[in-house]
C-alpha cells in the first residue's frame, strides 16, 4: 500500500509539472519570432531544452543514488518552477533563452522519477510503473497547450503580454507539484551509494564501458536512440506532411497528435502491465518498433484524412509500447547502486535523440518531401526492430 501511494503521488508530481510543460513548448517558436529571432535562433531556443537535458539527467540520476531520489526530485522541480516564472517574464530573446536553459535543466528529472519507480516495483511490474512516466507525459501534453491558449487569449485581451499568464500558471503548476512532493513524496532509496567519479555520467568512460560490456544493455541504448530519433522527427514529419498535403489547420493538427496522445495515454497508464507480464519486455519493444515501421512506410501514400489516423494508430502503439518497456529493462540489468545513472544516461539519449530528430527528418523533408522524412524515419525503426530480435537471444533477469 505504501508502495502504491508512493508512485500515485510520484505521478502528480510529474503530471502536474508536465502540465507546465506542455503549456510552453507549443508557443515557444511564435514568442521567438515577436523578440526578432531568426529561423535558427527559433530553432536554439526550442531545442536548448533537450540539449539542458542531455547534460544534466545523468547528472540527477548520479545524484540521486547518492543523496537519495526525493531531494533530487525536489531540487529540480524547484529548478523548473524558477525556469517557468522566468519565462513568463521575459521581454528579450535572451530572457526567453534562459529561461529554456533552467528549465531544462529542472525538467531533466525523468531519469530520477524512474530510477524512484524502480526501486519501489517488483521486476515484474516496472514495465507498468515505467508507464507512469508516460501516461504523465501524454496527459500533460493532452491538457497543456489548450489552458496556455485559452490563458494567453485572455492576457492578450486585457493588454498583457501573451506569455505572462501561461508562464505563471506553467510556474504554479511546477510549484504545486513541489508541495505535493514536499509534504507526500517520501524516500524510495536510502541514501549512501559513492559517487565514483566527479565526471558527468554522459562523459563517463566507466559507465560507457559497463554498457559496452553488456551486450543487452547496449542494444537497449542503440534501441532507445534510434526509436526516439524517429519518433521525434515523425512529429516534424506528420506536420509538414498534415499542412502540405492536406491543408490541416492547427486546430485539426491538434486533434490528430490528441487522438495518438489519448492512445498513448492508456497503454502506458493502464495496459503496458498486463502486457509486459503476458509477452516480456522485450517482445513488446519489437511489436512497438515493428507498429512505427508500418506506419511509416504507410504514411506517404496516404491522401484521405481517415488514413492518416490509421497511420496514426499505428504511431501511437509504438510509442506507447517501446519507451517503458526499454526503460524498464535498463532497470533489470543495472546494478541497484547504479540505476539512476544508467537511468541518467538513457533519458540523456533519449534527449539527444529528440533534438537531433527533428533537424535529421525536416532535412529530410526539405529534399525528398514526405518520402524522404517518413522512409527515412521507417530505416532508424525497422534498425531497431532488428535490435529488438537480438535481445529474445540473450537473457534477462526474471523473465521467462
């Protein structure tokens, strides 16, 4: 019981700091473009954030094993809500800029937030508590960019600048999810693990040649990277594609990413569980990949709009079965005084890969069009559901 009211306050905290999180991201490129950027600069300040990430989420996730998750978690939160306030303050391109750089920083907590629901799950059922994560991402992402549209209309209507009220609201979510943590949130791991190098995990030449030492935990991270650098240019992909193609206006592109995100949502909230516990980790990775190449290859040829959601199905069962059922498979081949950095350096690839994605596929895009940017996309998949394959042929902890 004490387990199961940890990881539902464990959710709060990170679906209401997400909620902050998708109330920013959507209008980060159009609040660029009013302080002069250029088309670069647009691009420095969306993808900063990731950057942000790649450094510090190992950097957390080292931490954590050594002073313990909840103060790890409660500094970044604290970092985020900081981040947030500034934004919805800033006047300049260089305010907005560092306000991506310290909420990124704050928001690379997920590596932590997952090594928390390691320790507090059965090998079993970490594939259901890693879709925790998850279903806070989707629904954060669900809820976020309408409140900050509808908060930004009635600032601009009464003569405010358009970011005030959706960064004060990004900044009071963050904030009510730090109190949540603060008074509920207790300690999964008791403190004590030594930090072994004063290095960045990411720069670790240790921790590189453990991953390179385990050849399951290497396909894990390769599956992870390729998987999440197809996933995040497909969201440039289906974009550029929905408006062309199809005239989407940004309402209907709205619905389209809402109806995968509800998908998503209730695989990894309700059913990645059962899943995993019925077929293995490892089975739902190649099913998951194998479901994102489909889609991919599918995605050029379609020129009706209730296709394109077919496509989109297919999508959303990727993405809903490959990220929890990886990360918690990185859970099962770590050392327990190892996890949050093993955890650290997957969610720094996975953020390297969510930055490197959308530039690789809209270049992608701009020379072969849709069918340069989805095969493309459909190559990096079909790579990791070969991955996938070779992971059934080497063992993993308590399964099967």
């Amino acid at each position: 019981m004490l387990r199961r009211t940890s990881l539902l306050v464990l959710f709060l905290t990170v679906f209401i700091d997400l909620i902050g999180f998708g109330m920013v991201i959507p209008f980060l490129s159009f609040y660029a473009r009013e302080y002069g950027a250029t088309g670069a600069a647009v691009g420095a300040v969306v993808g900063i954030y990731s950057i942000m990430q790649f450094f510090f989420a190992p950097v957390w996730g080292r931490w954590s094993d050594h002073i313990g998750r909840r103060p790890v978690i409660l500094i970044s939160v604290t970092t985020s809500c900081v981040g947030y306030l500034l934004f919805a303050f800033s006047r300049s391109y260089r305010m907005l800029f560092l306000s991506r750089v310290i909420a990124g920083a704050g928001g690379a907590n997920i590596g932590t937030a997952q090594a928390y629901i390691a320790d507090s799950t059965t090998p079993e059922n970490r594939a259901k508590g890693m879709g925790l994560i998850g279903a806070a991402f989707g629904m954060g992402f669900i809820l976020g960019p309408p409140l900050a549209g509808m908060l930004a209309y009635v600032g601009t209507s009464h003569g405010l600048a358009g970011n005030l009220l959706p960064g004060l609201m990004a900044s009071g979510t963050s904030f009510v999810a730090l109190v949540i943590a603060l008074v509920a949130l207790g300690e999964s791991k008791a403190p004590g693990a030594p930090v072994r190098s004063a290095i960045p995990p990411q720069f670790d030449k240790r921790i590189w040649s453990e991953v390179g030492h385990q050849k399951i935990l290497a396909l894990i991270i390769a599956t992870l990277f390729l998987t999440l650098l197809s996933v995040a240019g497909m969201e440039v992909s289906v974009t550029l594609h929905a408006r062309d193609r199809f005239h989407f206006t940004p309402k209907q592109l709205a619905w389209f990413f809402l109806f995968m995100g509800v998908i998503v949502a209730m695989i990894q909230g309700g059913l990645i569980g059962r899943m995993a516990r019925a077929f293995g980790e490892r089975t739902l990775v190649a099913i998951g990949t194998a479901s994102f190449t489909i889609g991919l290859v599918l995605a050029p040829g379609i020129y009706r709009v209730p296709l394109l959601y077919v496509v989109a199905f297919f999508f959303a069962i990727g993405q809903g079965l490959c990220y929890p059922s990886l990360t918690s498979m990185v859970t099962r081949v770590t050392r327990p005084e190892e996890t949050g950095s093993m955890l650290g350096i997957a969610a720094a690839v996975g953020s390297l890969a969510r930055f490197l994605g959308p530039i690789v596929m809209g270049s992608l895009y701009d020379m072969a069009k849709a069918q340069g940017a989805f095969f493309g996309g459909a190559v990096l998949t079909a790579a990791g559901f070969c991955l996938a394959l070779a992971m059934r042929r080497l063992p993993l902890p308590a399964e099967g």
